[in-house]
C-alpha cells in the first residue's frame, strides 16, 4: 500500500473501492473498467470508464467518466492531439494497481512520482459530489488555483474554485471559502531541488480543493475527471506544456502595454477631456482613457448618456484622441438591463437568456441598472447578437478596446430576485466553500440552451463573453482584440487577458498584486495587472508613488478607482507622485520594445513574461517560498525589488546567484555571502531593477520624450549589453504593425537575434535575422542609435561594420566598467556583424 496523509482525512474503507478490471494496454492509451465494490446507492456512479492517453512527450491525459450515462463536459476550450506518442517514447512511465484501484505516474528522467492516485485514499465518483487525491512521496510547493488572494505558494488549506463577485478577503485556506473572480483549477508544483510538475483538471463545476506538502484532493459537485498531467520537469516548461493545451496567448496590441488611465467618476464628456488635458500640461505619456459604466444611460449596456456626453462633440473628442495616437476602452457589464430599449427587446426576441428555475422565461437577477437578464453564451445565436450590439455601439463610440466586467455573472440578489434558492441548490450534498453557493450570482439551477444547466458552466461566463467581445475585433474589425475581463477560466488567455478585479488601497493589497500577476502567468494570461494606486479606499501620496513605481512593471498598467474615493491621478498630490509617476511611466516606455518582445514570444511558443524569479533559478529554494514574493523578474533579463511596506526607504534585496547590474546605471553589484543587499529606495526615487548578465535589452531612445507609444515607434533603439562572466549575451527584437490580427500566422513581423562575444582586444555583436516578414513603415525605429556595455573592463576604442567605422562618440566610465559608442547607420532590423575593438 502507498501512504497518504489527506488533510480532508479521507481515506477508502475495505468497503468502499473501486477494483479496475479489463485492464487494456495498447501503444499510446491504457483502458479500464472502474467497479465500485460498496455498498449501492443512488448517488455512487458503480462503472466508470478509465481512460489513459499519452498525448505528447510531456502530457498525460486521464479521463474517467461514468460508463452508462453521459455527464457535463467541458466543450472546446483544449486544443485536441492529432497523435498520440508511445508510452515508450513518451518522458513519463504510468502504474496501474487494481484492487483497489490506483494510479501513478512518473517522470522517467529521474524516477519522480508527479501524479499518484493511492488505493489507501478515499476516490469517490458520486453524482454531485466527486474525490480525487494525488498524493506524492515527497514536499513541493503548489502554485496556482485561482481565483483568491493568498500566500505564494499556497499553504496547507482548502481552497473553493467557483466564480464569484468578491474582492478578497485574503484567502487562508480556511472556510468559509474567499473564492474570487476565476475558476483557474491548474496548479504548478515545485520540489526543494527546482523539479516542477504541473496538473490540470478540465471541470467548470464548482469545487474545493485541498492541499498539504505533499497531497492535492479535488472535491467537485459535477461533471468528470478530465485530468492532465504536465511533466515539466522547469516551471517554465510547466507553463508552455499547459499553454500548448488550452492555447498560446493572444497577442497584445502595442498600444496595450502603454499606460492607462481610468476612474469610475469621470461622469461626463468635459471630465473626460480635462483628464486629456491635464496629461498634456504635464506632459505625461497617456496611451489609453476609459469610462466606467457613468457614461451609460442609466447603467444600461450599450448606452452613452447623451445629456452628459452629446454625440457630435463626443464623436470629436475621440477623433482629437486617434489623431494624438491615443485610444479608448468603455467598460461594459455582463447582464442586460429588463427594460425597453434595443439590447433588451434583440435578445428576448431570439430568446437569448438563461431560463429562470421557476417561472417561464428569462432568470431575473439585479445589477446596476436594476432588474437585469444574462446571456445565456451557449446559445449558437448569443455571438452574433453581441457582435451586434457591439457594432451598433461602436456608430456612437468608437472604442479600441473593451472591457467586461461583472462577468462572473455578478447579482445583487441570491439566486433568482424574488424566489428563494432552488431545491439544487439547498440540497447539494456538498457545499464547496462551506457558505451558500447562489451568493452573489444567480441560481445553478437557471437553463441554457441545450438543456444545460448553470450548476455545471457557471465558472465560464466571463470567458464565453470575453470570447465573444474578442471575436468582434477579429472577426468584424480585423484587428487585434484587446479584451480586458473580471472573470476567467482555462484557455481564456487564448482570446483576452485580465486585471485582478476591484482591489483596496492598502500597501498589503499592493504587495498582495505581485502573486496574483505570478498565478495568471501560470495560467496562461500574461497581460494583466492592478489598479495602480488601489480601486477601493483613499489612497494616500506614499502608496500611489509605490504602486506607480510597481505597477509601471505589470504588463498591463492601469490607474483605476472608485467614485467613492479621492482622485489618485499623477497630479493629485503634488511634485512627488507628479515625478514619481512620471518617470516610472517613462521608465517602462523605454523598455516597450522588450516588452512587446516577451509578449510576442509568449503568443508564438508560450511562456510567461511577468514572472516568480524562481522560474529562471528553480534550484534557488529561498526564492521558493521566503522569497517568492518580494521581487519578481520580467523575462530573463531583468529582477526587480519593489517597495512593499509603508514607511520603508530601503528594501533588503536577495539576488540569485549571477551577476547583476543596475539596470539605470550598469554598475555591477557585489553580492554578500548570504545574497541580500539593502538598497537605496527613496520614495521620490526609481524602483530597483537590475539587469542579468548575458542579456542584451532593446531600450527605446523616444521615452524621455515620448507621450504615447505610437511615438515611440518612431524613435531610435539603443542595445545594453550586460556581460556575463564568459563575456557573452543575447537577446532578441520583435517588429511588427502592433495590430494586425494574424500577425505571427501570416508571418508579417522581423525577428532579430543579438549575440555578443567578447575576446581579449575585441568583441563582436552579430545581428542575425531569424524572420525579416515586416516593412517598417517610414520613419519606424529608424536606426541603432547606440551600444552599451556593462561589466566591460576597458574603454572602445573603434566600432566596425566590416571594414567601414561607424562609431562617432565613444565613452567609458572607469568607476562604473560602462562603455558606450554612439554610431551612424545601423539599422536595427539588417543582418551585421560588427566588430568592437577596446
């Protein structure tokens, strides 16, 4: 027998078993008959089908399902296997034991369980209420399990998957379960020696999930086990594995990675355009505006209130906005207001909503506008009449973005306004999350098309709507969707991305933001971010100046609160934030094309980009665990040290072992014996970044000037070289449109690889062009305007492209080992081989 310490203490019976029999071996898939050997009941499922398949070299597939009847299943959201791999070929050895039934599954590089159903443990397989534990022979951290704020990695607790409208509170693992915004049931797990695995379970139903050092037990009210196994053995290679499954990312559009500025409270067209104004005064780049649900008509979706904003001068002020470069994202909410006006009278004559569990016709809740109706996104006819209502809205506002909110779906009301919870409900067998589950949404009990129920695709409302949102941009105006949403579920990524919901202005609730970006990294959605400075609550000067210092580094930056709390843009308190909030802007202006490269990268083969530093140093166990949420990395260059805590004007940095240079100054930093320096960190000062050495990063000349991101591409790049201790680096560049909507499918971008090799009179710094499918347009990034090199050990003396000198300017600073050479007419996207003499 194999051991299993469960902290939900469940453990089989010699009564209670299942015994798998008619065992099948075949190349690439293992089959059998699961017999439950309990006593009987109406709720136990008796003869389940096992399904195992070897899909590729790194991914199991475990599928068991009732024999006799067909259950929910997840529709469409994976991407299917054309042909398995052999089990003989396949990184990973699987063990069935049959009385009673267990299952283990091992990584075949070094004989590690990642995957072990033990017959000792309680697996359950009744109607409403499903057990599965994986328990393994040794400690690893789990990441992931979303949605929550909570510790990074989680600690031992049970923790409820279910889409739910709640900004927190902290999540400790303990009931009454504090569950948010996703259902995201994908974990990465990481051992003390950096050996990472990953598991999947593909289920919308609601479901608690438990977990110790060393077991995860998945309690689910419905569906099936669908489980997927990621053998990794890297935390990145986890992510890319899983990635390839539900879907690569989107691509972001160039503008998206800009700055962002948003208010519940800009409530007509003249607020607006005095917060355009202000960034104009203060010459603070500004990419992107947004209007929270004030610019409705009476909250109604799809409604521009014309008393407070008119047509014509509102339709001359977004023309003024694309004229700067700029861009606009209206917000929209998830139900339909139930009262007379077009969105309304469309959908109930297609007859588009979810079905009410007691009377005929559409369930009724309440939101913003009041009485409300929600789509029901399973009916074949639910995108077309979105698309519809988007394009007609879009005659009145022409918006470059959208963004989907109370998208859970969120109510104001539990379950159906006006009736009591259904008997589903009050009768459920198990509860996940120990509180009612009809709080703040509507009744599991509502209908779907097809006779689906909302018991079992209630946690992918807000995907089906963000897919819809962003298939409008797709597919009717051929450009890249940019979808920010509340909600999410598996493959999301694939169609939008996400801001982490309705946060407090608190520097606990900053702090709180770097594991909630780790977890969505892990779950395939790179672009996201927090409300700089807080949503909820009255920030104060010295929590806005740190979060714009952090959330300068989100990938999605965005500066968004509440109607109830105090202005919070850059100029609300004065010079401090005023050149705090500047410069970080500015600061991530200059890395855009470093950026923009990550998010291509992720969006061609996968990975993330804003992400744990243990990611890069799995074998570093302090960034495991007590360092796992202090710093962070954003891609392999860069670690960055933020300010968590109030009052603090320095922060006590762990760096990994590598060498590392300040990323502003390009002095290399000694590391003490125990890896922890006390930086300088002045409130009216920079954060702390340092660069990796062996990295080249493109830095964007335009940003000291630069008010929007559409001029930066029309500004020259410079190329820091941070050396590492074998006098190498690379890095890479990515050009394109930033908009179109096949960009990597039709191949319509340039990939250029940077490689250093330093000798000992001379380095050379090879341009080599991977992909060269995109023609800059005229006066697009024109040229290299500079290279600098940090850790280098004595001054340029000449730069050459082949026999031609190009440089005209050379520096070095002895104290800081930087060189730098200004040249002429390299241009950042031709193949060269230039040649550095010292």
């Amino acid at each position: 027998m194999w051991l299993i310490i469960s902290l939900l203490s469940l453990v089989a019976s010699q009564s209670n078993y299942y015994n798998a029999v008619n065992i099948t071996f075949k190349t690439s898939s293992i089959s059998a008959i699961l017999q439950y050997q309990g006593t009987p009941s109406s709720s136990i499922i008796s003869s389940l089908n096992l399904t195992i398949i070897s899909e590729t070299y790194t991914r199991l597939r475990v599928r068991i399902t009732d024999l006799n009847s067909l259950r929910w299943e997840v529709p469409d959201i994976i991407i299917p296997v054309q042909s398995p791999v052999s089990f003989a070929s396949a990184n990973y050895s699987v063990s069935i034991h049959n009385s009673p039934f267990g299952l283990e599954v091992t990584r075949k590089s070094n004989g590690q369980q990642i995957f072990n159903i033990d017959p000792s443990s309680l697996f359950q397989y009744q109607n409403q209420d499903i057990i599965m534990t994986s328990s393994l022979n040794y400690s690893f951290n789990i990441y992931g399990f979303g949605e929550r704020v909570t510790n990074f990695p989680l600690n031992p607790g049970i923790y409820t998957l279910f889409s739910r409208d709640a900004a927190g509170p902290y999540d400790n693992g303990q009931a009454p379960g504090k569950n948010m915004y996703s259902s995201q049931p994908m974990y990465l797990g990481l051992d003390s020696l950096g050996n990472a695995h990953g598991g999947f379970l593909l289920n919308s139903d609601a479901m608690d999930i438990s977990v110790t050092s060393s077991n995860i037990t998945y309690r689910t009210i419905g569906g099936i086990i669908d489980y997927f196994v990621f053998v990794g053995p890297t935390p990145e290679s986890v992510v890319k594995q899983y990635q390839t499954l539900v879907g690569f990312p989107v691509l972001t559009p160039y503008w998206g990675l800009g700055y962002h500025q948003s208010r519940w409270g800009y409530n007509n067209l003249l607020a607006l355009e005095n917060i355009v104004n202000k960034y104009l005064q203060y010459k603070i780049p500004l990419d992107v505006l947004w209007t929270d649900i004030d610019c409705m008509t009476n909250y109604e979706d799809f409604t521009l209130d014309p008393a407070r904003y008119n047509y014509n001068d509102f339709a001359a002020f977004l023309d003024r906005l694309h004229a700067a470069g700029r861009r606009f994202v209206p917000i929209m909410d998830a139900a339909i207001a139930n009262t007379n006006y077009p969105p309304y009278n469309d959908g109930t004559m297609k007859n588009l909503w979810i079905g009410s569990p007691n009377h005929p016709g559409a369930l009724q809740g309440d939101v913003w506008p009041g009485p409300a109706v929600y789509i029901d996104w399973f009916n074949p006819n639910a995108t077309e009449y979105w698309h519809d209502q988007m394009g007609q809205f879009r005659k009145i506002m022409k918006f470059d973005g959208f963004w989907v909110d109370m998208n859970e779906p969120s109510n104001f009301c539990d379950g159906e306004c006006g009736y009591p919870p259904s008997p589903l409900v009050q009768n459920l067998p198990y509860t996940p999350g120990q509180t009612m589950i009809d709080t703040k949404t509507i009744d599991l009990a509502g209908t779907h098309y097809g006779g689906i129920l909302e018991y079992d695709v209630h946690n992918m409302y807000g995907f089906k709507m963000a897919i819809a949102s962003a298939t409008f941009f797709t597919q009717v105006l051929n450009t890249r969707p940019f979808v920010i949403s509340r909600s999410s579920f598996p493959s999301h990524g694939r169609h939008a991305s996400k801001w982490l919901g309705d946060n407090f202005s608190q520097f606990e609730w900053m702090a709180y933001s770097i594991p909630g970006m780790f977890n969505f990294q892990i779950f395939g959605i790179p672009l996201n971010g927090a409300d700089i400075c807080g949503f909820n609550w009255d920030t104060t000067e010295e929590l806005c100046c740190r979060w714009y210092q952090l959330g300068m580094m989100y990938t999605f930056s965005r500066n968004h609160n509440s109607n109830s709390s105090i202005s919070q843009e850059p100029w609300a308190f004065g010079p401090t934030l005023l050149s705090v909030s500047n410069n970080a802007i500015r600061a991530k202006y200059s890395l855009m094309n470093y950026y923009y490269t990550l998010m291509f990268h992720a969006s061609y083969s996968g990975g993330t980009v804003f992400k744990p530093s243990f990611f890069e140093f799995p074998n570093d166990y302090r960034l495991q665990r007590i360092h796992s949420q202090d710093n962070f990395m954003v891609g392999g260059a860069l670690l960055v040290h933020p300010v968590l805590t109030q009052g603090a004007i320095t922060v006590d940095a762990y760096f990994p072992a590598d060498i590392w240079y300040n990323w502003y100054s390009g002095k290399q930093i000694i590391v003490p014996f125990n890896r922890t320096l006390t930086l300088s960190a002045p409130l009216d000062g920079m954060i702390n970044v340092h660069m990796r050495g062996g990295h080249i990063i493109p830095r964007n000349d335009g940003f000291e000037t630069a008010l929007t991101s559409q001029q930066l591409r029309y500004s020259n790049i410079t190329l820091v070289i941070a050396v590492n201790g074998q006098g190498k680096a690379g890095g890479f560049l990515v050009f394109d449109d930033g908009l179109s909507v096949d960009t990597i499918s039709s191949g319509n971008y340039t990939l250029i690889e940077y490689n250093f090799i330093e000798g000992s009179t001379s380095a050379q710094l090879n341009f080599n062009i991977i992909k060269k499918g995109y023609t800059k347009a005229r006066g697009e990034w024109p040229f290299i305007s500079q290279i600098v090199i940090y850790g280098c050990l004595q001054p340029i003396t000449s730069i050459y492209n082949q026999n031609q000198r190009v440089d005209y300017n050379l520096q070095y600073s002895t104290n800081l080992k930087v060189a730098v050479g200004k040249i002429d007419h390299i241009f950042p996207d031709e193949a060269y081989n230039l040649t550095i003499n010292f």
